[in-house]
C-alpha cells in the first residue's frame, strides 16, 4: 500500500529557494545538539562528515518502531553503541569527495567497530558514502537528477580495488541475515566489479539497489516523506517516524524478508500501512502498538529501512547546508 503525501505540500520544497523549508527549526536545532558530539576540530560544519555523524545520530535517537533508541535496545545493539559509531565515521566519511570510495567504506567500518559490540552501521554507511562523494559546494546547485547523477558518475568510476576494500568492510562488520549466493557471495572473494555484485544483490536488499537503479527511490520516498511532516510543523522525532513508517508501508524491508522470508516481511510492511491509515488520535497508541509486535514474541527488526532513513536525512542536511 503507497501512501500519498498532503497535496497541499509540493515535493522537493526548498530547491532554489530557503533550504530551511526542508530542515525546519526543530530538526536543524537537534541536529546542532547533535554534532557537539562530534570532538574533530577538523570535521567541517555542513560538511560531509558532519552531515554523515549528525544524519545517523538523528535517525537512531528518533523512537522508530522495532529499532533501536534511546528507550530501547537489543541484547548486542543500544542506543550509546549508534551514537558512537555515528561519531566515530565523521572523519572517514569527511575524506569522501577526494578518497577511494571503498578506502572510506573500509575506514569508516573499522573505526566504527572499534567502538561498538556488534555491526552498529554498515548499511548507513554503505548508502550515505556515493552521496557523501559528491563535493559540498556542489549541493547548492544539486536538484534529484542532479543528485542522481552525481551519484552515478562516482560509482561508475569503482576499481577492483574498491571492490576488495568494500568486502573487507563487510566482513569486518559481519552482518547477520546476508545469506549465501552462488556469484558474488560476501564470503568469497571480492568480484573485480562491485557494481555487478550489487545489481545481484538488489533484488534482495534495498541498499545494494541504490547502488545498482540509483538514489531516485530514496529522493521521492523519505526525503521528501520527512520534509513533508517537517513542514507540517511535527516534532522532529515524529517527522522521522512518519518518514520511516511510510518507507516501510512502501516496501518491505529486505533485512526481514532475508532473516525472515517474505511473508513476514510483507506483514510488517501492513503493519506500517495500518498505522498510517489511523487518525491523529490513536496515532501514538498505535505506534506503541506496533512496535510491540515486532519486538515480541520474536524480534522482526526493519534495519535496512532505517538505514535507508540515515540516507534521507544525510540528503536533507546536506541541502540545509546546516
């Protein structure tokens, strides 16, 4: 089930006018809270770094329905270990726009899990490094195609060695829920082409497949699903929410349906569905509710979406030019 946005507000409000209409007071405000986090004098504010930390931090502290939060955790997984894995790839993912992209991949997973128990980001960081290549200054004059193509001129120039360095990650993180494949197995070696891998893997992971079909998805999905509820004037938290529930009423999550199948995937993604169709009073009941369900009796964790959310608010900052 697709969920439209209020007609009443245009998409990709702010191009060629006040990026604030996208960001909106309370977000730009958590988002300075946020990056007191971040100690690197060198870390550039509204660069990609800080973008990076401050996106990821954002998206783990607002209260997503069988994610980790500040009011909940998982066994090897809380709300401090996100924060500091956040932190901690500011200044890998700053090197972004001039370094090897899976030198930065590389990078950033290992400091990360210096800091952490277990995989706190290689999703974040996989969908945020291509747009995080794109060079600051080019923001301004960035609109979705633009974005697009930026995007796709980078990824096109990968090398074998990119490809090396982006497995090493992954295996660094070690994941759950990849499962096996007969090419391009995250476990083999790493292909002389990281592009085929990922047009292999997208029809099974939405990460992969904005590398393969491009960030368009995520440009008219939650980026322009959390500027909407900004705009309506909803507490920040609840913008990201509302980005992430729709998100997930749009497409199941593929963390899901790999840990899970896609049955299961497929009622989480009504589940999201129903919660949208309620009215603003049992609004919060049903949020509640929800996230319930996918804690108990077995822990159904939409990871992916969230990480796609990452994305959509690293977009959303990086507009701001915070």
């Amino acid at each position: 089930m697709r969920h439209t946005r209020d007609p009443n507000i245009p998409r990709w409000i702010g191009f060629g006018s006040d990026p604030t209409d996208r960001l909106g007071s309370g977000l730009r405000s958590a988002a300075a809270e946020f990056a007191s986090a971040l100690t690197d004098s060198l870390i550039a504010r509204g660069g990609p770094g800080w973008c990076a930390a401050v996106a990821c931090m954002l998206e783990a502290t607002a209260p997503k329905p069988g994610n980790v939060h500040p009011n909940a955790s998982f066994p090897d997984l809380s709300h401090d270990d996100l924060m500091a894995a956040a932190a901690a790839i500011a200044a890998p993912i700053d090197r972004s726009p001039q370094d090897r992209l899976g030198r930065v991949i590389l990078d950033a997973v290992t400091v990360s899990r210096r800091v952490t128990r277990s995989n706190a980001n290689l999703g974040m960081i996989l969908a945020i490094a291509p747009l995080a290549a794109i060079p600051a200054r080019s923001w301004d004059s960035l609109d979705p195609a633009g974005i697009n193509s930026a995007v796709r001129e980078r990824l096109a120039g990968l090398t074998a060695a990119d490809a090396r360095e982006i497995y090493a990650a992954i295996a660094i993180a070690g994941p759950g829920g990849m499962g096996t494949t007969e090419r391009f197995d995250v476990a083999g070696p790493p292909p002389d082409d990281i592009l085929a891998a990922m047009r292999l893997a997208a029809a099974h992971d939405q990460i992969a497949r904005l590398w393969a079909e491009g960030y368009g998805s995520l440009l008219e999905g939650p980026v322009d699903d959390i500027a909407a509820a900004v705009a309506l004037g909803v507490d920040w938290r609840e913008a990201v929410v509302r980005g992430f529930l729709l998100q997930l009423a749009r497409e199941p999550d593929t963390l899901i349906a790999r840990r899970h199948g896609g049955a299961t995937a497929a009622e989480v993604s009504a589940g999201a569905a129903a919660v949208m169709s309620l009215p603003a009073d049992r609004w919060p009941e049903g949020v509640a509710d929800f996230d319930r369900s996918l804690r108990l009796p077995r822990r159904l964790n939409p990871g992916t979406t969230a990480d796609l959310i990452a994305a959509a608010l690293y977009i959303l900052l990086m507009q701001a030019r915070c």
